[in-house]
C-alpha cells in the first residue's frame, strides 16, 4: 500500500472516533507519511505515552473496596476508550457479576496466530494513606537510587495499570506503522486484586471469543534492570483465615489470668508451631506433592547473581532467615510458604485495659509450588491447625480464594519469543526466573484457552506494588513498549 494511501486510510478511521485531539489525529498522519518504524514512532510519542497512562493512574479503581465501586467503572470505561483510539475492533465493556472486562481485537488474517494480552485495571487499596510521599491517585516523576531516570509513583503504576498500558501502546504503534505482525486480543479485567471470580466464569463462557495460541502478560517483575529476566514460574496461593475461641466473654485479666486459655496466646504459639527452627513448615503431608527442582535446574537459576547485601539494604533488614538449604532466591519462587498476613484480637486502643479476650483472629497466606494445589493445602493446613489446638479452645478455619502455581518451560517457543524480545529491546542477555507472586489466571488460561502464557512483566521487585510508594520506572515502561512489538515479529515467525 502506497503512503498517501495509508494516510488516508487511518485518517478516515480516527475520524469516526470522539476521542483524540485535532494534534494526536495529525501527528499520526505525519508518521505515516515518513513511513516510520514502530520503533521510530515509538520514541517519537514517548511523552504523550506517559501523559496518557497518567490519566488512568488518575482513576482510583480499588476493586476490594466497595466505596471505589464508580472509580473502577469509570476505569473499565477509559481502558476501552483507548483500545479504540489505539485501533482495536469490537471494544466491549463485558459486564459479569462483579467488575467488567475490557474487551477487545485486531483479527488481521485468520491464518496467522493469535496473542491474547492480558492485564487487570484493578488496584490494591491505597493505605495507609500517611506513608505516602505523594498521592497516590496524583501521578509524579521522581528519581529513586534503582530509577535514576525517574519513575512514576502512583498506586497501580507497575501493577497493573502502567504495565498492561504499555501494550495499548504497543499496539498502537504497530497498527500506526502498519506493522502488526499477528492478530490480537485484549482481555483487560477489573477483580484481580480480589480473585478474579467473575473471569473465570468469563473464560468458560467465552472460549470461542478468546481462542488464541499464546497469552501475554505483563504483571510480573524482571530481576534488575542490568539482568533483564521473562519469568517463568508463579507460585500459587491458598488463603485461610483462623479464629480461636476460648472464654465466652472477654474477661479481667487479673481474675482469671493464669487460670484460662488466652486465646490470643494460644494462637500465637499454633503460629509459631507452623514452622519449625530450620524454616520447614511442620503441617502433615505439606510437602507430599512438591515438585523437586533438579539440581541442574537449581544451577541455572542461581545464576541470577543473589545480592543479599542490596537485597537487605532495599528492605532494611540487618539479617534474612528462611528454609535451611536454599538460597534466598530458591525460598522465594520454588518452595512453598507459610505468613501471617494478619493478626487481631484483644485490645489495642489507646493506654491499656487489662483484659483476656474471647476471641483472636489471623490471616495466612501459604504460596504453592508445582504440584501442590489450593484444595489440598487448604485441607491439610485445616486438618493440622484443629490437631495442634489444645482442647481448651475452639478453632475454625475459613478459606478464601486460592490459585495454581505455574510454570514455562524454558524450551518453549512462547518463552523464547519473549526472551529475544527483551533482548533486542535491552541489547542484554535475558534469562529465566521463577517468581515468587500469583497470577492465579495462568494455569485456568492454560486448562480452558489450551494455551500458555508468557509472563513478560518489567517492574522491580522493589517498586512497591501493593505498598505505599508504589513506583515505575520510566526507563521499565518505554523497555516494555519497545519489547512487545519484537514479542509480536517473533512469535508470528516462530
Ligand atoms: N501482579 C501481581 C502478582 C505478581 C507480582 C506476580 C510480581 C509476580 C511478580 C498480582 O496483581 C497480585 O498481586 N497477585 C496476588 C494474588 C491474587 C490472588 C490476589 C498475589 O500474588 O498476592
Ligand atoms: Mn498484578
Ligand atoms: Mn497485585
């Protein structure tokens, strides 16, 4: 197709669109016109692209908390308005039971591949509010030690929001440049930070409408911005809360103290029994299932160079502790774990009230590995929990959402797509990690699309996600835009 040709072809396109200025129309005109690379264009709209993405940071779409609930909607309403701008076909805003999902396509010939990108519009609440520098819904560059060429604090900036933005972006170049290599779908949903219930549904509805044969997600991390990584594990997740009960009222602790079960106490000690001195988790049959990683594999890993002077310095710790035998980076992605997430009970307001309280609560996360699953876990954790309870309390324990661990092999095309990728986008070698995180979704995308997904995530561990401060390095964001078109060329050549 001749230039004036194309010209005129994306002209008459934008035109039907209301969102967009007169200037973004024109400077799109004016690249075609030279016929640019995506790279070129790109580079050319860096600043726009950060402009744009401030705009959705500015939406504080908290799906945990149902006072956002206007906030997350108007966020699934600005994700499908610029999947449109970008050149997306049939944008949908999906409704399910709880949050939509931003749907969207460029089926450019049926014969070529499909790439589902994925992503959540969704954010972690905020607070505690004071923590912060800024606010977390007012979008600002600063410079950090890790990001000496700025990043942008904002909840959401690295999860997800600036990291499935990247591929909006992305995409735009490549239609822009009329250089899309495969077809694509998006698949931008609104309750992952709380489960993802209603995709789930949402998969099993829609198989014909999401068919593809890789999926593509940016949600995850790189170890450093020197030694560029893909990941290729998650750890999944089963998620329990425990109550103890012992007295029937909250009573004086000098009356009955030492002569009763403090519920508080006993918790406390059925927590610290969960693991042993060497860090093993002492539950029956916890580690019946898990999946040995050879030691040849171990070697492979561990040449991501483990930094534990930076690594304590990033969280000011003197000291790290862990499970005997693994290095820091092993007990972090390929065994399993046991936290408290959170404790209550008793009194905790101002001054002191002597008091032994009826009831103490906790909440524990356990991360999974390959092949141990939620319902297992969750069931042994349960069966172990009411043995170690002494008789004189009453102990229930509830779960709450849970997910799969996943793993890439490292031999796959879609892995190896992605990690010459990177490695044209950051001119380094890239290697495989295994990740500490979740991303539950992977391995029902694998069980109900029949295909894997390649987790080509760009944040820094220490960026902050779920924290106050969270950040995104400016340098992590245009990386990301500059790898997924090279995702895209050699995926379609694989
Ligand atoms: N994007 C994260 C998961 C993540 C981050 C994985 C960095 C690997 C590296 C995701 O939004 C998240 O927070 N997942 C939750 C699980 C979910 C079931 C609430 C998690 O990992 O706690
Ligand atoms: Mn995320
Ligand atoms: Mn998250």
């Amino acid at each position: 197709m001749s230039c004036v040709c194309r010209t005129f072809f994306i002209f008459t396109n934008l035109r039907s669109l209301y969102f967009g200025s007169i200037n973004y129309r024109l400077s799109i005109i004016i690249y075609n016109y030279k016929m640019s690379t995506t790279q070129d264009y790109i580079r050319e709209n860096k600043q726009r692209f950060l402009d744009e993405l401030f705009d959705i940071l500015r939406i504080a779409s908290i799906s945990a908390d149902p006072a956002y609930k206007d906030e997350v909607l108007k966020c699934a309403d600005s994700v499908a308005k610029h999947l449109k701008v970008a050149g997306a076909d049939n944008v949908e805003i999906c409704k399910t039971k709880g949050y939509p999902i931003v749907f969207g396509e460029k089926i450019i010939d049926a014969g070529l591949p499909t790439v589902l990108v994925y992503g959540h519009y969704d954010v972690q609440p905020a607070d505690p509010l004071e923590l912060w520098t800024s606010d977390p819904f007012e979008p600002v560059v600063k410079k950090t030690e890790l990001h000496p060429e700025g990043a942008v604090f904002a909840r959401g900036s690295a999860d997800d929001k600036g990291q499935f933005f990247m591929h909006v972006k992305a995409f735009e170049a490549m239609m822009q440049t009329s250089s899309l290599p495969c077809n694509v779908k998006f698949i931008i949903e609104g309750e992952e930070e709380v489960g993802s219930a209603s995709l789930a549904d949402f998969l099993e509805e829609n198989k014909e409408k999401l068919s593809c044969d890789v999926i593509l997600i940016s949600d995850t991390h790189i170890y450093s911005n020197e030694q560029p990584t893909v990941t290729t594990g998650l750890r999944g997740l089963s998620y329990v809360e425990v109550e103890v009960e012992g007295p029937n009222r909250d009573l004086h602790s000098g009356l009955y103290g030492g002569a009763v079960p403090n519920p508080i106490n006993v918790l406390s000690k059925m927590i610290g029994d969960l693991i042993d001195d060497k860090g093993h988790i002492t539950i029956d049959g916890f580690y019946d299932n898990v999946l040995i990683v050879s030691d040849e594999d171990r070697k492979e890993m561990n040449k991501l160079k483990d930094d534990p002077e930076g690594y304590k310095k990033s969280i000011g710790l003197n000291d790290i502790q862990g499970e005997e035998g693994y290095t820091t980076l092993e007990r972090a992605s390929i065994r399993p774990t046991l936290d408290v997430n959170g404790i209550w009970g008793g009194y905790t307001g101002e001054g002191a009230k002597t008091v032994i309280a009826s009831k103490a609560f906790a909440k524990i996360s356990m991360r999974l590995v390959p092949n141990q699953t939620p319902e297992e876990i969750t069931e042994k954790f349960t069966r172990y929990f009411e043995k170690i309870a002494p008789k004189s309390v009453k102990v229930k324990v509830t779960p709450h959402h849970g997910g799969m661990p996943y793993v890439l092999e490292s031999n796959t095309k879609e892995f190896l797509a992605a990690k010459k990728a990177m490695e044209k986008a950051f001119g380094k070698e890239v290697l495989p990690y295994r990740s500490g995180g979740s991303i539950p979704i992977t391995s029902l995308f694998e069980k109900v699309l029949g295909a894997k997904s390649v987790l080509m995530g760009f944040g820094l561990d220490t960026d902050a996600i779920h924290s106050p401060n969270e950040h995104y390095g400016l340098y992590n964001y245009y990386k990301g835009i500059e790898s997924i078109p090279y995702f895209f060329e050699f995926y379609a050549q694989s």
